[in-house]
C-alpha cells in the first residue's frame, strides 16, 4: 500500500455515473463532465455536485434546469475530452461530434448519441457542498444502445 494525499481521498468512493450534463444559456450550448452524480428518490430526483468554477454553472443557477445524458462505454474518449476543455472556448458539441436535439420541456438538449436523457429543473442548490438538486421533468431512452 501506498500513502494517498487526504484530499484525494474522496476519489475513492465517489458515486457514479458519470454523466454529460447539458447547459444552455439561450444563445449556445454546452457539455459538461460529470462525475459526481446521485440518484435522490424514486421520483426522478437527483444530486449532481459542480460550481461557479466551471463555465457551465452560470448558466445552470440562471436557466435552473439542465439535460442527464448517459453516455455509452464507446463514448469514454468524448466523455474525457469533453471535461478536459471549457466550453468558454470550445463549442463541445461540434468539437467531439455530437448531436444536439431539442428537448421537450428543457431549454438544454438532449445528447443524440448517448443511452439515455433526462430533462431536469433545478430545484434547490446546496451552495457549501456545491450540490445542485435536480427534479426531473422527462426522461428518453435509445433501447437500440441499452
């Protein structure tokens, strides 16, 4: 065994899935990597944890809801690139080759290639743990990739 720096140590048994969350301000769309992600109830409620650190918190707290993709195994190449740029700079949907499809209730898109989307509101943030409380509002599944 070898020491591991106490910081680190949340890396141990943090949940899962990983995730794709989708933001949009009104005039573009962004992608974001998830790794802490938590199922809340049976009602469609969820937890995911980010900030005002990444570019798509602004428009997260602002629009109040956001899109659940569920990326397939293949997609483990996308799912890390997408969370190693800022979508400041980098439009992640023409970037990784993904296609945006206009949700039902949701201002954010559906990811066309993942497994599954969940359409989400923001219904309360949890500012001193950085965990935003999701109820969702629709849900979508590829039964062809499951």
């Amino acid at each position: 065994m070898e020491p591991l720096a106490l910081h680190r140590a949340f890396t141990l048994i943090e949940p899962g899935p990983i995730v794709l969350v989708t933001t949009s301000d009104g005039a573009r769309n962004n992608i974001m990597t998830i790794t802490w992600t938590m199922v809340l109830g049976f009602q469609a409620e969820f937890a995911i944890t980010t900030g005002p650190w990444n570019h798509s918190w602004k428009a997260l707290t602002e629009s109040r809801e956001c899109v659940l993709a569920i990326p397939a195994a293949d997609m483990l190449d996308t799912v890390v690139g997408i969370g190693m740029c800022s979508g400041r700079d980098t439009d992640k949907f023409a970037q990784f080759g993904l296609t945006a499809r206009k949700a039902s209730k949701a201002g954010a898109p559906l990811i066309e290639e993942c497994l599954a989307n969940i359409e989400c509101r923001v219904v309360d943030i949890v500012e001193r743990h950085n965990i935003v409380i999701l109820q969702g509002i629709a849900a979508w599944t590829d039964a062809l990739r499951r």
